[in-house]
C-alpha cells in the first residue's frame, strides 16, 4: 500500500539530531587523538543540517594553509630566478657592448694610424718629389758642351750647355724653385731663371714662348716654356745653364750639377 510504503523511510536523510549526535561523537574521538584543540569550535558551532561538513573544518584550513605556504615560497623562488636570470642577461648585455665599444675603438685606432700612415708617405712621397730634379727636356741630348770655344760667345767660351730641340718642344722646371726671371734677356732671348731650394739658379734660354711669370713657384717637370730660336742663337735649341747666382758669370758646369742631383744625361 501507499501508506507502508512511506513508512519504510530508507531514502530519508538522518534528523537533525542524529546530526548532531555524529558531530559531538567525532569530536570526541578526535580528542583523544590531540587535534580537537583544532576542530571543536567548528564542530560545536554546527547547529544544522546546513552546517559545515567535516571536509570543512580546520584541519581542511590547516592544509590549505600549508600549500599556500608552498606557493608563496615557489613563487619566492620563482621571482629570485627571474632576478638572477635578468642580472646574468643585463651583465651579458653590458660585456657585449663593452665588447663591441673596444672593437670599434681599435677600428677607429687602426684606421687613425692608417691615415696618419698615409699622410705621412704622402708627405714624404711630396718631399722626395720636390727634392728630386729631372732633365729640362725629354728625349734629348747635349748638342754643345760647357765650356766650349767660339766667336759666338762674347766671353770666348759657352756658359752652359745646348739641348738638341725642336721649335715648340715643352722646357721643363729641373727642380722646384721660384722664378726670379722670365722675359727677354737680350742675347739669351726668351729666357728663365729659377731659384732652387738649395740655393742654386737655373737658366733657360732662347725659348719661343714663357708658361711662367716671376715669383711663381714651380715643380720639378713643370712646363715653363716653349724652345725657340730667340736672341743669339744659330737655330733652336735650349740653352741651359747652372748658376750659384741669378746673373751672368756666376756659371757652374750644369752637366756635373744635374748629375749631382741625380739626373743621368
């Protein structure tokens, strides 16, 4: 029947008071094992069905305390590696760029030294070629020597020498200098003188055309003229001279002063 089926009652939950009486009972067995110091006001604090369970009790807050321990230390732990992590990384950055700061100044170190190299060879290179003397004209050769006798010459012998040219061959500067004289020069015509570094004087002479002007300076090989056949001349040719003075009976032989300077004639 309907009604006895009721009464059998074995899906009903348990009264409030046998609730109850299972609480106080676990309480009291857990005092005999020391932990109800932990337990009892929760478990006395229980007063319905609703209540905590005893999954809900201290000893459950205990536990939870302890892994929150756990945590905060691994966290702890966690950060002191990401902090040792970040100064082993900002120290690598820093050799690096310590590194990088040296080898740059080495390059630039290197490259200062290389240009100062340079420039110093240039200097040198400038100076040998300013101290350097060459022959006033290219593929020629003496066609009258120093010294030699004649009418012609109004001391009755040559003050220099003659390099065989045609009209309008290019006279070359022998050595660097400034040019002390340029224009007619009576019976030597057309002519140039230029003092050297070393004190000595250069002439040439008889030349058709000057490329030069006085107080110019000039460069061994630099072009100063054009050979002719001007002023007491029998034909054209250049009349060179070698002088310890800008003016005339100051003559030295030009063929052992050229080749003291190194040119080979």
């Amino acid at each position: 029947m309907a009604f006895g089926s009721r009464a059998a009652g074995k899906h009903r939950g348990s009264s409030r008071l046998s609730r109850k009486t299972a609480g106080y009972a676990g309480v009291a067995a857990l005092a005999t094992t020391g932990v109800v110091g932990t337990l009892a006001a929760p478990a006395f604090a229980a007063t319905d069905h609703k209540g905590p369970s005893m999954e809900d009790t201290g000893l459950n807050a205990v536990v939870t305390a302890e892994d929150l321990q756990g945590q905060i230390e691994a966290q702890a732990e966690a950060q002191r590696n990401a902090a040792e992590a970040a100064a082993l990384k900002a120290k690598a950055e820093a050799d690096a760029a310590a590194r990088a700061a040296e080898a740059k100044q080495k390059a630039e170190e290197k490259a200062k030294a290389e240009r100062e190299a340079a420039e110093r060879a240039a200097r040198e290179e400038e100076r040998k070629r300013l101290n350097t003397f060459v022959s006033p004209l290219d593929d020629s050769y003496i066609s009258t020597q120093y010294h030699a006798g004649g009418g012609m010459w109004s001391s009755g012998s040559h003050t220099g020498i003659d390099f065989h040219a045609a009209s309008g061959t290019s006279v070359h500067a022998v050595g660097a200098g400034t040019v002390v004289e340029a224009g007619w020069g009576g019976a030597y015509g057309n002519n140039v003188v230029i003092r050297h570094n070393d004190g000595t004087y250069t002439q040439y002479g008889h030349m058709s055309s000057l490329s030069v002007s006085v107080g110019e300076t000039v460069t061994p090989g630099q072009q100063i003229g054009l050979s002719g056949s001007t002023g007491n001349s029998s034909g054209p040719h250049l009349h060179f001279e070698a002088r310890t003075g800008a003016t005339y009976g100051s003559d030295i032989d030009p063929v052992s002063y050229l080749r003291s300077h190194g040119v080979d004639l």
